[in-house]
C-alpha cells in the first residue's frame, strides 16, 4: 500500500519529457519525489484520499532552473543604467564588493528569492560577489535558501585582483561549502568571477577545487574581455579555460556572447552548459548570445536572470519570453526560437547545464517533486490554445499560483509560504542604506556625470 499522496491536477501537464504534454492531467507526489504522471481521470480514481491541488483550467510546468544570478546584488538595484558593463563594474561592483557581510548576504537572498519563487523559480544557480570579510559571507545565502525552500547550487564569485589574500578566499569557499553539506536544498560548486579577475595561484585553486566540485564562471560577456584573455595568452578564454583544466569538471558558463565557431565546438567537446541572460545582456548593451547554433552542437542552453542589479528584476518569465524575442529580432526570423524551446530551456536543458537533469527539470516518475502551477482563471489564461505559448508570452508572476519544491509548497496562491515579504522588505532597507553608504553610491550623484 503506498503512502498517501498529493495529486497536482491540470489542463495540461508540460513535462518537458515524453510525452511532451498530457490534457486534463495530474501529477502525483509523495514526500519529495513525483510517483506519477498522467491523466486526471485515472490518478484519482487510483487515489481517492490524496490531497488536490490546481483544478481543469490550470498549466502545470516543472519548476524552473535558474542558471546564473548574483543574490549579491539584492540591495543595489535600478541604478547605473548608462554603463556597459566594464564601467558597470567599476561603478557598482569593485566599490560594494569589500562591504558585504553576513547579513547582506541572508537578507538580500531572502528579498530576490522571493521574487524568484514568485515567477517559477525551484533553482537558483548563484555567484556571490564579494571580497573576504572578518566573518564568512556566503552561508547567510545557504541559511536563507533553506527558509525560503528554494533550491541553491550556490558559489562564491572569487577574484583576488582587488587585493584580496588567497588564504582568505579559500576559507570563504570552504565555508561555504561546509554550509552546503548541512543544507537540505543547497550544493556547492566553486565560482570565478572572471578568468582576468584571478591570478594564476589562485586559478591554480579554483581549477583543483572544481574537479571535486565543478565551477560557475563568466565567459564571453563582452568582446573586451576575450581581446585582453586573447593578447595576454594567445587563447581566448574558452580556449585557455580548457588549456588549464577547468572544463575537467562540469561547468555553467554565464553569458558567452562573444564566441565564434571553435569557442562553440570547445563548449560542446568539454559538456559545458551555458547561462543565457537576454535581459542583462541587453541591459548592459553586451550582445547577443548565439543559443541555435550552441544548441545545435548539442551545448545545453539555460535562461538566466542574472543579477538583480545587472537585470534588474528577477523575473524568470520575462527572461523566458525575452530569450525568443531576442534571437527572433538578431536574426529577423520569426521562427529562430519557438516557445517550445524556450521551455525546455527554463527546465529541461537548464537542468542539464547544471548536471542536475537526473534528479530534476522534468515531470517524470522518480524525479524531484518541483513544479510550477499557473492560475487558469487568471485572465491572462483565461483560453488557452496553445499551452507553451501561453506561458511564455502571456503568464507573468500574478498568474503563479503555486510553486513545489522537494515537494512542499514554497509559494502557495501566489504567495510565499515560509518567510514574511514585508517583514524582509523591512529589514532590507536599514542594509541598504549601509551599503550604499560604505560603498559610496549615491542615489544620482555618484553615477552622473560631473
């Protein structure tokens, strides 16, 4: 006799598997894992006693995978939209980066995973950027994750060109990893905040760490940095990536906007997934990420947020809808991308960028119990003819109804479940302003020109 369940039911199950949708269907859970897919008729005449949840009219999705995103950047948004992202970077992020501490680092996840519960999120695949301080930073992210029940594969975006020691960046990876071994929800993996941002010791360290543990790194966001990778080495970074042995161990490359034939083939070659983040990209006038051709070399392409000053919402349905409409207009063809492969993208093949695709980014038996509920009397939903369209191009936060995570509802009726938002937002603010003032950002001043 199994234990008893709980049954997902709705107008179409989008399983980003086989089959590829099921009408009027149900998903089945029992403790964390799904333990059936299929039609409703038949789930609950098996399962009369099993909690429902969802009703006829609803879209169900696996949970979203978000592939690259900076919880580091939670207390600084909607500022410095005149830079690209070089002069961003001097802007906004050298100047914070010494000034992070703990508590930035809990609340400041708890305020943009709220946001990202709220559009479908399950995953959250992060880099903390910040330079060492007196205490560890980073498992206040791992803290806050579990609170909010929302998964983590969680890093510490280190460089030490700002001065920072090597002793004392490893001790801020190691505890952040012994905070990840006590997670419920949350993995390591080593992350680089960018190849020139390291020096060759600590580049020595990150590439040992990651064999054990694989890396998150940026790669190919803007064409300054492969023209300095490229002069300094005789490689692009890709090339000089893989020369030195990081590709050994799995890796999320974020951006890889600038990559040409043989950075693709390298990626492919290596099972390198790839971060795309259409909104930052375009935010920071960055370029646009070539996802078919990288897609067709088999490279796994997810959709990313991105930071939440670089973005700077973290809505994953925007970036979903932004993914196709970007590659539709670079390309001037309406049939680029489709909200088909924008889907699998968000689930399936962000997953797979991840190594994760195992135990998650689909509705299958056996796999984790994540999964995204859209409100079908919503009037945005309200006829559906195409399902897939209809959560790429017309569902936004206010039609996620319900989001599961290791099956438990982490948002329920379109609101987060185990943490208070006005109470976050409260203790935001004072964080905030701390932040800003060490760092020196001004509301105006700082950031216009004199």
């Amino acid at each position: 006799m199994t234990d008893r369940g709980i049954l997902v039911r709705g107008g179409y199950v989008l399983t980003s598997s086989t089959p590829e949708m099921i009408e009027d269907g149900a998903v089945r859970i029992v403790g964390e894992l799904i333990d059936e897919v299929g039609p409703w008729a038949d789930l609950r005449t098996r399962h009369p006693d099993d909690e429902v949840h969802g009703d006829r009219h609803s879209i169900i999705t696996p949970g979203f995978v978000n592939t690259h995103g900076h919880f580091s950047e939670a207390l600084f948004t909607g500022i410095a939209e005149d830079f690209t992202l070089w002069e961003w970077i001097e802007a906004v992020i050298n100047p914070t980066a010494p000034h992070h501490d703990y508590e930035m680092a809990y609340v400041g996840t708890l305020l943009a995973g709220i946001q990202m519960l709220q559009t479908g999120i399950t995953v959250a695949s992060d880099m903390f950027v910040c330079d060492p301080a007196d205490q560890p930073v980073t498992p206040g992210i791992v803290r806050a994750l579990d609170e909010l029940g929302l998964r983590g594969v969680v890093t510490f975006g280190a460089a030490d060109r700002r001065g920072a020691p090597v002793p004392a960046i490893l001790e801020e990876h190691a505890a952040l990893l012994e905070a990840c071994e006590a997670s419920r929800l949350s993995r390591f993996r080593v992350g680089i905040a960018l190849l020139g941002a390291q020096s060759e010791e600590l580049f020595e360290h990150s590439v040992r760490l990651a064999a054990d543990h694989g890396s998150h790194i940026h790669l190919h966001e803007i064409r300054e940095e492969v023209t300095a990778v490229r002069a300094a080495t005789g490689r692009t970074p890709i090339e000089q990536c893989a020369h030195l042995g990081l590709f050994d161990g799995p890796t999320i490359a974020a951006h890889c906007v600038w990559v040409d034939e043989n950075d693709q083939d390298v990626l492919a070659e290596h099972r390198v997934g790839v971060a795309h983040n259409p909104v930052s990209n375009m935010i920071l006038a960055s370029g646009v990420c070539p996802v078919i051709g990288m897609r067709r070399r088999g490279v796994a392409v997810g959709i990313g947020v991105d930071g939440p000053a670089s973005n700077d919402r973290q809505d994953m349905l925007e970036a979903i809808k932004l993914a196709v409409l970007l590659q539709r207009v670079d390309r001037l063809q309406a049939t680029a991308l489709s909200a088909r492969d924008a889907l699998a993208m968000a689930t399936i093949d962000g997953a797979r960028s991840l190594r994760l695709d195992a135990e998650l980014g689909s509705i299958e038996a056996g796999k984790q119990a994540d999964l995204v509920v859209f409100d079908g009397a919503s009037p945005a939903l309200a006829n559906i003819h195409d399902p897939f369209q209809k959560v790429v191009y017309c569902a936004g936060p206010r039609e996620v109804s319900d989001v599961w995570v290791a099956g438990s509802r982490s948002v329920a009726n379109g609101q987060v479940t185990n943490v208070d938002p006005v109470d976050v937002v409260e203790r935001s603010r004072p964080l905030a302003r701390k932040l800003a003032r060490l760092a020196q950002l001004g509301p105006h001043s700082l950031l216009a020109p004199s």
